[in-house]
C-alpha cells in the first residue's frame, strides 16, 4: 500500500504537466496525497473492520457471500467518512456526487479510480482466489463497469504475485492471459500517451512501467516519465514495485510525511495488522521458493502451451540473472569486482566443485555476493553454468543464507 502512495505523491504535482523524462526530484514543491492515496487508505481501513468483525462471524453466517456484503458496506462506510475530509483532493465528477451522497450507488464507471484504490487487497490476500474476490467486492460499491472490475482485479493479481514470489515475467503472462495484451514498451508510446481516466488505458501501461524496471525507484520514475494520468499511474505501479522489491527506508519516511494524522492513522493501523519486515535481498531470496522444489524432472515444472520444462527453467535462471544485476546497480556495495579476492580470504578457489561445496553458514552478504557474482560471471565464459549451481543446490544455500542474513537484521531492529 506505502508503493501507491509514493506514486501517488511523486506524481500529483505532474498529473496535469506530464514530465516524459525519468529526470526529476521525486518529492518536491506542489506534491501532495491525493484522492488516489486517501481511497487507497479508505480501502484498507475496509479491509482491516471486515477481518475483525469476520474473525466473529460464525460458519452459519452466510460465508463468502456475507462476508463480501459486509465488505462493501465498510468499504462504501469508510471511503465516505474519511473521504469527505478532503473534498479537494481531485476527485471525478461522477465520484465526488457519489462520496457526498446520502444513498450511494454505482454508477457503472470503468476509471482508473479502481485500480488505483486495490492495492491493499494484494497485500491482505492469503491466495490469489481471493485476491480476485477482495478486488471485485471493494471496486463493485462504484466501478462496476466489466472493465472497472478487469482492471481492478488485474492490478490487484499482479501486486499479489509480486508479493509471493512471482517473477516480472510470470506477472506478465498471467495479465496477457487473462486480462490486457501488452504488446508494447514504454519508450514505444511515451511520445504519444495521452492523459486518459479509464481503466483500459491506464492499467496495463502501469503495468508494463513495473515489468520493466529495475528497483522500485526505478518503476515510480518510469511511471511519471509516461505521462498522462500521472498520479494514478504511478499509485498503480508503485503498489506492485513496493510488493516486488520493497521501498527504501528513506522514501518510505519522506513520504509518510505527507500523510496528517488522520491518513497515518491508518496506514499505522495497517501496518500492525499486515506489515511484514522488509527484507533487502527479497528480490533475489524469491527464487528459493521458486526452484526448491524443482527437481531435474520435466514432470516437476509447470509450463504453458508451446513451452518445455527446459526452457521454462532455463528462462526463470534469466530473470535471475537480470535482477542480480539490476540490484547490484541499486546497492553499489554488492557491486563486486573483486569477488574472487573476497572468496579467497575464506579459503575458496575458484573451482565449480569448491565453490559449490563452501560453508556460507557464518558468511556476511558480501561474502555470499561474491559466491553469486562468479557465478553470474561463469555463465557467460560457459553457458549453463548458472544453471548446474541451482540444480546441485549450491544457488538456493547461498540465498537461503541471504534470507537468513535479513531475518538476523530485522531481529536486531525489533
């Protein structure tokens, strides 16, 4: 949720002065939250009152179809009590009759206003069943337009799977599958993007700026530099970037300081309920979960029509190695020229089978980067190199120590 309103701020002060460039200060003079974070807050506020009244509610209550009554009514319940706050904060025409309503109803809309508002659903589900369901019951109180509720749910899915482990290129063939074609890059239509408030003109293209980029800075500056709705483009980019790679600590702060009391006090209630520590190298550590259980069986990977076990492994290994790279240009200090020097202070010869076969139970991060960052460089001297490290174990022993070195830090900071 903190990754749409990072977006959300970042791009206020450019909503109606496009700037196509990735070249600005991200917080500056004319930033503000608006109605993008405050419905995005309103929405986890919803969330957080239906878990606890539900946590109350018996089997014979009516189920899934109780509980997504009682959702809506506390979504339309908490976006007018806090909404009605800041009745100058950019709402829609059509949305700012329905916010000050007596009797609110939906009125068929397929703005992008339903997917800038999801993201607290993507961090709140406990599978992707319900990711969807969550989406459609928070988005139907207004937008309950098939394309309000597609685009809803596709932002919402995406920040799901970012959450649990999905790679940009799974995220990206679950949406062309089942929601938008993105046929397209950023450089392609930055020219010609123009400001559009509808979900089909708005979703995929934050989409496509998160799949293509490099940290999670990286993603609100691609975001702005496409222009158009800039605000809720990058709201929507924003909540998958914070769910893929996390927010630094330093734009997490400067952003929360746009918040007043009110806002922060449920973005503090929030983070109690579903906050979960940030671990630095989760972009990497994903990729235990993702091969652990992938043995040298074709039967023990899934694959899509008109692709192999082979490739399909092979093609994660890729992404790896592209996200390997990315994150050491976003921390410059795993950035390792010297990584063999390093492995030899541990004793380590440059060797498939020695380096394979070291102890990294008491390495620091640099130590087990530098393990990674020869082989990364292995693969491109012999290929399939990469490839043989995570199929003998060697990768996931190096990331599962990389997981446990954020554990070790985030206990400290308790």
């Amino acid at each position: 949720m903190l990754g749409a309103i990072i977006g959300d701020v970042v791009g206020s002060r450019f909503e109606f002065n496009n700037h196509r460039s990735k070249e600005f200060d991200l917080f500056g003079k004319g930033c503000f939250a608006t109605d993008d974070s405050i419905m995005t807050l309103a929405v986890a506020k919803a969330i957080m009152e239906t878990q606890r009244a539900a946590a109350y509610m018996s089997e014979n209550s009516g189920g899934a179809a109780a509980f997504r009554a009682l959702l809506g009514e506390n979504t339309v319940r908490c976006m007018q009590d806090i909404g009605r706050h800041y009745p100058n904060c950019g709402y829609g025409g059509r949305f700012h009759q329905w916010m000050f309503s007596d009797n609110p109803q939906p009125y068929q809309s397929f703005g992008n206003g339903a997917a800038m508002r999801v993201s607290p659903v993507g961090f709140a589900a406990r599978d992707a069943e319900e990711a969807l369901f969550l989406a459609e019951a928070v988005t139907a109180v207004t937008h309950n337009h098939p394309e309000g509720i597609k685009g809803a749910k596709a932002a919402a899915a995406a920040i799901y799977m970012a959450r649990t482990g999905a790679d940009r290129r799974e995220i990206k063939e679950y949406i062309e599958r089942n929601y938008y074609p993105l046929d397209f890059s950023i450089n392609g239509i930055r020219d010609s993007y123009r400001f559009n408030e509808t979900c089909q003109e708005t979703v995929p293209q934050a989409i496509e700026c998160f799949l293509e980029s490099t940290s999670f800075e990286d993603a609100i500056r691609t975001a702005i530099s496409l222009g158009g709705d800039s605000d809720t483009v990058g709201a929507i980019t924003g909540a998958i970037a914070e769910a893929y790679y996390g927010v630094p600590d330093w734009m997490q702060t400067q952003a929360l300081s746009y918040l007043d009391e009110r806002m922060r006090a449920v973005y503090d209630a929030w983070q109690e309920m579903y906050g979960a520590p940030r671990e630095i190298f989760c972009v990497l550590t994903k990729y235990i979960d993702k091969f652990a259980e992938m043995e040298r069986s074709e039967n023990s990977v899934r694959v899509h029509e008109g692709e192999t076990p082979a490739t399909r492994f092979s093609g994660s290994i890729t992404v790896f190695e592209d996200e390997f790279y990315a994150f050491t240009k976003e921390y410059p200090a795993y950035h390792l020229t010297n990584y063999a020097d390093i492995l030899e202070s541990h004793g380590i010869e440059w060797s498939e089978r020695d380096v394979s076969a070291a102890d990294v139970g008491k390495m620091d991060a640099q130590s087990v980067f530098a393990l990674i960052t020869g082989a990364v460089r292995a693969e491109h001297l012999c290929g399939g190199v990469l490839k043989t490290f995570f199929e003998d174990g060697a990768m996931l022993k190096w990331l599962q120590r990389l997981r446990e070195i954020d554990a070790a830090s985030h206990a400290q900071n308790v």
